[in-house]
C-alpha cells in the first residue's frame, strides 16, 4: 500500500473543508458521501433534578415524553437512522455525560428537549410563551474544541496510523483541521436550530429567536448540536399544550420536519 505524507494529506482535506460540510476518512483515500447515521436524543434533567413545575406537570417528565415520541417518529420516518436516548425514565444523568454519551457513539446529531421557566418570584411570571432554541455560545469553545479534536485523534489513529507516515495527534495542521471541524459543527447547529424555529413559527407558535449561551449540555458537542425550549410550563396555557397528546404531536412533528430537511442539505451538501 502507498505510503502518503501527512502534509499532502492535511492539505487536500483542507481544501475538501473549503467544498463539504463534514469529511468522513477511509482507508482507500475516498471520501465518501456524508450520510447521517445516528441521532442522540436528550430529555432534559430527570431523578433529583427535577424541580421545575407547572400547575399540572414537571418539566422533567414532559421533556422525556416529548423525546421519546420524537425518537419513535424518526424511527419510522428515517428507519436507516440510529435513535439514542441519554434516558428513557426518569433518572438524573450528569450533564457531560449526555453529551459524553454522543462523543462516544461519534454521533451526527444531539437534540436537548426542555421546557422553559420563568421563576416563581417574578411578576407576569405567567405571561411568558414562546419557543426558543440554543447553541453552545463563544464562553465554551475551547471545551469543545478540546473534544473535537480528542475525538478525531482517535478516529485518525484508527484508520491512518498504519497507513501514513508522520502522523502526530499534536501536530499544528491536524490542529488546523479540528478548528474547521469546530467552525463547521458550529455552523450546522445554527442551521438546525434555525430550522426548528421555522418549524414550530409555521403552526403559530411565538418565535423567541436562535440563541448562543454557554450551557454546558453542549460544551463539549463533537457534532451539530441544540437545545429546544419547547414552551413555558409557567404559562399554564403552553402547559397545558405541552402536556396534551396534540401538543406533543404537534411539537415532535416540527423536530421531525426540522431533522428531515437538516438532513437532506447536509447531504445534499
């Protein structure tokens, strides 16, 4: 087998980076059409982390409702995707371990589902609404820098350190390639978010916009990650529609809709 200098090879995935998305590495020097194979799914808090209420429910049970009617519908709509829950009941997982839990399956998606809360001590805390959605903000970049880059060493040592000469985990340009993967991961999570957004505007829902904060459920995403606030459980009217089966039907079908044509551009791409 020919032997093929890391450099030469750093800068022809540079130049792919300028053209794709994503780069999947092989071991024939092809690359591959990028495809969207598994989705982690993550119903926000859960076990003693599980204090927010409404009147009639907790967002904790709600989020866990909403998540696993979604990862049922992508199932059946995108049987050729692999569905995983960071919990299927109602117990607490620390938070670096949901996202720690997409690194290790190196997943192609992370959807957090929370209800959002005004605090019980403010006034018009009832009058709230609206749906939201969140990327990891600039305060955690290097966290998931550090991630992206651990989680491609150990992609590239599988598959290329019997195979290319001079390969070094630290080197400067294997470096280079990880920012662009983080750039590029930070773009397409801002297209999924955008996309949910526009999803739950067309069935009336008030927009309250795409929004970067640092929340460490995403810090350390090594793929295109949000969270979804999928309503204010202190509004008892979003409650209640949150916890009806329409509600959530109608909530799981703008995800769906969203993860369908997020994944036709990406592939497409």
């Amino acid at each position: 087998m020919k032997i093929i200098p890391l450099k030469r090879l750093v800068s022809g995935l540079l130049a792919l980076f300028l053209f794709f998305p994503f780069v999947s590495f092989s071991n024939n020097y092809k690359i591959p059409p990028y495809r969207i194979k598994t989705i982690v799914i993550d119903a926000g808090h859960g076990g003693k982390d599980g204090a927010t209420r409404g009147l009639i429910a907790r967002e904790k049970d709600v989020a866990l409702q909403v998540a696993l009617r979604l990862g049922k519908a992508i199932s059946e709509a995108l049987p050729e995707v692999k569905v995983v829950y960071t919990r299927t009941e109602d117990v607490f997982i620390p938070l670096y371990e949901r996202i720690g839990l997409a690194n290790k399956l190196k997943a192609d998606m992370f959807i957090s589902i929370h209800c959002n809360s005004m605090p019980s001590n403010m006034r018009n805390r009832t009058a709230s609404k609206g749906v939201e959605t969140f990327v990891s903000g600039f305060g955690r970049l290097d966290e998931q820098n550090t991630a992206i880059r651990e989680n491609a060493s150990i992609l590239l040592e599988k598959d290329y350190e019997e195979n290319y000469e001079g390969y070094d985990p630290k080197d400067p340009e294997s470096i280079i390639i990880f920012s662009l993967l983080k750039n590029a991961y930070r773009e397409q999570s801002i297209r999924l978010a955008t996309l949910i957004q526009n999803e739950y505007i067309s069935t009336g829902r008030i927009d309250r916009g795409v929004k970067e904060q640092s929340l460490a459920v995403l810090a350390k995403a090594g793929m295109p990650a949000v969270l979804t606030e999928i309503g204010f459980i202190s509004n008892p009217e979003e409650e209640e529609y949150m916890v009806s089966e329409n509600g959530q039907n109608e909530i799981v079908s703008c995800l769906l809709k969203a993860v369908q044509t997020y994944k036709k551009q990406v592939e497409k791409d």
